[in-house]
C-alpha cells in the first residue's frame, strides 16, 4: 500500500512531482507568502517512484489558475496539477513552461530599466535549452539560468 505524505484534501489544488526541496519556490510563486490566509499542506523531500525524491503543495479551498501554475514549470518543469472536488480528481496536467513571464523574475543588470524607478512590469522570455530553462529579460536582453535566484520576493 502507497504511504500518503501528507492527507488528502477534500477541494483544492495539489501540485504535485516538485523537485525535491523547491516547494518554497513554488509557494513564492504562487504568492503565497507570510502572512497568507489560504491553508496550505506541503512535504518536502518525500521518496517518489519517479524521482527519487520530490515535493508536494497543496492549497485547500482554492482553484490556482492555470496561467499561474504554468509559471512552476521556471523552477520545477516535471510538476503535476491536480484539481480536487470532493475528494475526487477532476482534472490532472502537467505544467507547460510559458513563453513569457510577467512579474515573476527580477533582472541581475544594475543598469536595466526594470531596476531603475520606472513602474515597469518585469517581463522575460523563456525557453528551454539542453541543461535547463533560460530566461532573456524584454528590456536588456540579459539571460539567465539558475531561475531560483531569481524569482521575486514580495
Ligand atoms: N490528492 C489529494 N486529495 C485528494 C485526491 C488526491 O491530496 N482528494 C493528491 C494525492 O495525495 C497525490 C495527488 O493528489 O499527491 C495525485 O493523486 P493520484 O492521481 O491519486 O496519485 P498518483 O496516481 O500517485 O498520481 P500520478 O499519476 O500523478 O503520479
Ligand atoms: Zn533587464
């Protein structure tokens, strides 16, 4: 018999196959932060058949859009969403790496304008590569690769 990590949830949505020790990341980028009222049930590091060991967020209560579950696949590409209905699986994806991510990455340039006073949204384009995902920011043109240090923290 499969181990639950944590319980089931009754309505909600669970993201599932993070990469082991991300689920933070993918809280930041769900904006759910200190100071969040959603109830949330994560485990980190949990042995997995598929990946050795993965993560596991689920956030009771509330339907993530799909848009912004789609920005996980920048630091967890092999994430599953499941949508849950009174304890039931309704729907189950995978997530697909946008093209663009708007308000999600800051840009290391000093000199970009998105680091300047300017109200500007922060904006990259994003596609994969051979050893991972990279991100060109719209205004400068900087790339970069390790997303995680990247991903804003507000
Ligand atoms: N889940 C949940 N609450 C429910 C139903 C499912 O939290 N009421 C969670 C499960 O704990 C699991 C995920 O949703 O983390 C997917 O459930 P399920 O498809 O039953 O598991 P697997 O077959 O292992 O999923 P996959 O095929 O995606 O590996
Ligand atoms: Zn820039």
């Amino acid at each position: 018999m499969k181990e639950l990590a944590v319980s089931k949830i009754k309505e909600g949505t669970v993201i599932d196959h993070i990469n082991a020790g991300k689920a933070l990341l993918v809280l930041k980028i769900l904006r759910i932060i200190s100071g969040s009222r959603e109830r949330v049930l994560m485990a980190m590091n949990v042995p997995s058949r598929k990946m050795g060991t993965k993560d596991i967020v689920k956030v009771e209560g509330k339907f993530i859009s799909e848009e912004e579950l789609n920005r996980i696949a920048l630091i967890a590409p092999r994430a599953t969403i499941n949508l849950i209905k009174d304890y039931e699986i309704y729907k189950k994806f995978k997530v697909v790496l946008p093209e663009t991510v708007e308000g999600v990455l800051t840009c290391p340039n000093r000199y970009c304008i998105t680091n300047s006073q300017e109200p500007i949204l922060r904006k990259f384009h994003v596609t994969m590569m051979d050893d991972g995902v990279v991100a060109r920011c719209h205004y400068c043109g900087r790339k970069i690769k390790e997303l995680d240090k990247y991903v804003i923290s507000t």
